[in-house]
C-alpha cells in the first residue's frame, strides 16, 4: 500500500536482527562522556600525576632495590620484581579513575544532568555501552602510558627490558584488571542511590584486586607465564559476566525513581530472622525446605565445583611440576607408624590445636567461616579461594606418591575419600552460599539484592550452616581422627 522509506526498512531490519543492536548511538555518548572528563582538571590532575610521578618513584625504588641486592649477589630476585612494579604503577591509576565509572550513572543524577539524557531516544542498551565504553577508555589508556613510562626509565636508567612474551601478558593483565574493576562500578553506580554510597561499596572491588595484584607477584616471582595468562582469562570472563549484569539490570525509570535507601533496622532484622528460622519446623526444613534452598543454589554449586576442582588440579599440577618434594620426605618407616604418630605431625603443624574430632571441627567450621565474611567483601573470590587450597594441598602429594611405589587412588582412597566424601560436600555447600552472598551485591534491590538481600543470603548461610554443614563437619572430623588414621595405618603396613 503505502511505501516503505529508507529509515523504516532500517529500523525493521533491525527489529529483525535483534542480536546485532545498533551501538553507534552509544559511540556518541562515549565522546560525549570522555570530553566532559578530559575537561574536569578535578578528576584529570590526580590521574596526570599517577600516570607521570608514579613511574619515577616505581624506578626510584628500583634502583634502591636492586643497589641492595647487589651487595648479596641476588639480582635475580629484584629482575623477578621489575615486572610487578610494572603491574602496579598500571594498577593505580585504575583504581583512582574508579571515581569516573563510580559517577557515570549517580553522578550525573546528583547533578540533575541525568534526566534530558535519559530523555533522549536512546535503547538502554545504547546508553549503558556508551557510559561503559567512556568509564573504561581512560583508565586503560592511562595504565598504558604509565607503564611505558616507568619501563622507558627503567630501560634508560637501569638496561633492563622486559622480553615481549613479559610485556604482552602484563598488558594483558592490567587491562583485564582495570576492566573488571571498571565494569563492577558501573554496576554499583547504575544500583546507588548517591555518590557517597557508590564510593563505600568501591571498597568491594578494590579489595579483591589488591589481593590478586600480590598473587601476581608471586606468580611473576616464579615466573609462570601460564598461571598468568589463566588469570587473564578469568578475569575477562569476570568482565564479561559483569557486563552482561550491568546491561540486565540498568533501568532507566529504576535510575530516575530511586532517591534514597533508607536503613530499617526493623526491616532488616525481620529479614534476617524471616530467612534464618526453618518455615515449618525441622522436619519440614530438610524434607521440603533444603531442596528448594539446593535448587536455588545449583549454579553457585557448580561455578564452586568447576573453579575449586579445575584450579586446584592445575595449580596442583603445576606445584609438582615446579617444586618436586625430595624423596626422603615421601618415604615413610612404617614399622614405627602408630595413631600416635599422626596425632603428634598434626599439631605439630600449626594447623589444628589438637588432633580430635572436636579439635578438626573447630578448625573446619572456622575456616568455613571465615571464608564467607572474606566472601562478603570479595564478591566471593577468597571464599573460593580459601577451598581451593586444600585440594591444591592434596593434588600436590597424590601425583608425587607414585615416585615411591603407591598407587595413587589407593592413596588417595586412603588417605582423603574415608572423611572427604562428608567433608568435601559441606564444605562445597558452605562456599556456595558464600559465593552468593558475596555476589548478591551486585543486583539491584528491586530483584533481591541490596543490603536486605545481604541479610537475607546471610541468615540461610547461618541457617544451612548449623542445620546441614556443622552436622556433616562433625561426623567427618570423627571419622578423620578415629577412622582414617587406622585405614592409612593399614594400607601402608600392605605395601
């Protein structure tokens, strides 16, 4: 009937192609942004500074460093450490320019310039890209040039240069960091009500990052290229879960609706309280309650097994690839083995105060604990983490037993699977639940999140906690002190 113009077939061929959305909107709004901020000499001065100071006291504490070590012949160990200052003279800027992707959304409400540009015909989609491209643009560029800049003068200064495989992966990692930090802000500041609550909850993403900046280090000190580049990946899968977030939960009439959170101790209280207490009593809790809890927990479950048993097996493998243990220390006199034995090398080890069911359970139940409040301010990184690290522990000796003469999965069977096979499942359930509360942050209040959804994730970890993981951490602790040690005292005395 009527024809169709030219900017009308465009539009119907993008409502048919809804997987390809039109960004060039959101290209104007990065320039847009990235203008107003190189503007701002507030926000560019400081920048300036860690970008062209910064660098000169990275080399000045350089070349301290390596006029000390000279006087021990331990050059090695400070070339080790060039790199790391490399990494943090291209993390701080990142972390100050936290300030542009914390205001890029409440900013600009506290400063009523928010509503004519939500006013405009812009897909939120296009809006939050925009905001995101133009928050990311400075912090990476400034984390590039301060790092040319301090190996420009520690080249000049010192000869040292970074070989081209070292120079990729730190770039590589500064810009995965500043990426992760940055995206997180732009979802806290599309969920704040106020600048000031924006830059409180920016303690939650510096904190985790300043954390993986050490393990870098120790990664660059033993200079492991791949653990580097695993870390590198997973942080751009981090960016990308959080992107894919921030473009879920934007809303624009959301933004513009919230004005203040208000504090409800009452509210929160019943929260916590309502989420806490079993809905129908305890036999209802576990034959009806826990399953539901367990279904709404499967995809912290399996993001806890997939990160815990893959980076444990890997950095297990890589342990006994790197730091092989001495066979004098995998060789056991069995003739003198007893229950005593084992009592004694355990407290020895600092570990547990005592080897006795309560004594395991105390220390199991404490560092499960602990784990979900590191989780809390981590978004569930050391919660993680901290359960990682037994089974990096147990991989680590099981590829080594084979060099004198056991049989791995024997050891293994003997060893671990008598208390593990109660143990290890708690202690998943724990770690979940603190990957959720950690992680609930993150969404808005609208859909379950906010800090009544903090109290509500942490009354059903305290609720799961003392129902279903303690429970299990008792009977595992029994049968580690009673159990085990007389099935490993038997499968030795068979070899």
């Amino acid at each position: 009937m009527s024809a169709i113009t030219q900017p009308q077939r465009q539009s119907r061929g993008m409502s048919e192609q809804p997987w390809l959305p039109d960004l060039r909107p959101a290209l104007v709004v990065m320039r847009r942004e990235i203008q107003d901020t190189l503007r701002d000499w507030r926000i560019l001065a400081p920048i300036l500074f860690l970008v062209l100071v910064f660098p000169f006291l990275a080399n000045f504490a350089a070349a301290r460093g390596v006029a000390f070590v000279n006087q021990y012949n331990a050059d090695i160990l400070m070339e080790r450490l060039f790199p790391f200052l490399m990494l943090v003279v291209g993390f701080f800027p990142s972390t100050f320019s936290l300030v542009i992707a914390l205001e890029t959304f409440v900013g600009e409400k506290e400063r009523r310039s928010l509503e004519p540009l939500l006013a405009t015909p812009l897909t939120d989609l296009q809006l939050y890209v925009g905001k995101l491209l133009a928050a990311t643009a400075p912090p990476v560029v400034a984390s590039y040039i301060g790092m040319g800049f301090y190996l420009l003068l520690l080249g000049l200064n010192l000869g040292w240069w970074p070989t081209p495989h070292l120079l990729l992966v730190s770039l590589v990692l500064a810009t995965s960091k500043a990426l992760v930090m940055v995206t997180a802000a732009v979802v806290v500041s599309c969920q704040a009500t106020s600048v000031r609550a924006a830059n409180l909850v920016a303690s939650f993403i510096i904190i985790p990052m300043a954390f993986l900046l050490q393990a870098e280090a120790g990664l660059l000190l033993f200079n492991n290229f791949l653990a580097l580049w695993l870390v590198a990946f997973a942080l751009l899968i981090v960016t990308l879960i959080l992107v894919r977030l921030g473009v879920h939960t934007f809303n624009r009439e959301h933004l513009l609706g919230r004005e203040l959170d208000q504090l409800d101790l009452s509210s929160g209280w019943q929260t916590f309280v309502t989420a806490l207490r079993p809905q129908r009593g305890v036999k209802h809790f576990y034959r009806h309650e826990l399953p539901e809890i367990l279904k709404d927990l499967r995809w912290e479950l399996v993001l806890t097994v997939l990160v815990v048993f893959a980076g444990g097996v890997l950095l297990g493998w890589w342990a006994v690839a790197r730091f092989p243990l001495p066979l004098q220390y995998l060789s056991l006199d069995v003739e003198q083995l007893d229950l005593g034995t084992f009592a004694r090398t355990a407290e020895a080890s600092g570990l547990l105060q005592s080897f006795s069911a309560w004594g395991i359970w105390w220390h199991n139940a404490r560092t499960l604990a602990g784990a979900a409040v590191l989780g809390l301010f981590t978004l569930g990184i050391l919660a993680l983490l901290m359960l990682m690290a037994p089974i990096v522990i147990i991989v680590y000796i099981v590829w080594q037993v084979p060099r004198v003469g056991m049989d791995p999965w024997a050891f293994l069977g003997a060893f671990v699977l008598p208390h593990g096979i109660i143990e290890l499942p708690a202690a998943i359930l724990a770690t979940a639940q603190a990957v959720r509360i950690g992680a609930v942050i993150l969404r808005e209040p609208e859909k379950g999140g906010g800090v009544l959804g903090i109290l509500r994730e942490t009354g059903r970890f305290v609720k799961l906690f003392v129902a279903v993981v303690l429970p299990l951490l008792l009977l595992a602790a029994w049968i580690e002190a009673q159990v085990t040690p007389r099935i490993v005292l038997a499968f030795l005395r068979s070899l």
